[in-house]
C-alpha cells in the first residue's frame, strides 16, 4: 500500500481525479434520476409490458430466414 501512496504523492494535480470522478457519477446519477421521474406515465407503462407481450416477430423473422 505504501507502493501506492508514494506514487500518487509523486503525481502533480492528483487530488482533482477524486472530485471530478465524484462530479461525473453525481451528474449521471441526477439525469438518470430526471429521465426516470420525467417520463410519461403512458412511456413507463409500455416499456414495463414490452416484455410480456405475446408478440413474436422475432422467431417470426428467423423463421423466414430459414426457408
């Protein structure tokens, strides 16, 4: 651990990577956060029974590819 420490105490500027990293990930995690709360309740609602839909244009689509 020593190893490490004395080469990040050797690189000039390094104590800004932490906060920037921090800045990123609390950016993404507040549009994430905005997109999920903002969307319309109609867009919510379709998109959580996309995947029990009884639609089958994929096999559909192989089969085709089949022959």
């Amino acid at each position: 651990m020593k190893i490490v420490i004395n080469t990040l105490n050797q690189i000039s500027g390094v104590e800004v990577f932490p906060i920037i990293s921090l800045i990123i990930f609390f950016t993404f995690f507040l549009l994430v956060g905005y997109l999920a709360f903002s969307a319309p309740k109609s867009y919510i609602d379709e998109m959580s029974h996309l995947p029990l839909e009884d639609d089958n244009n994929f096999s559909s689509d192989n089969d085709n590819l089949k022959h």
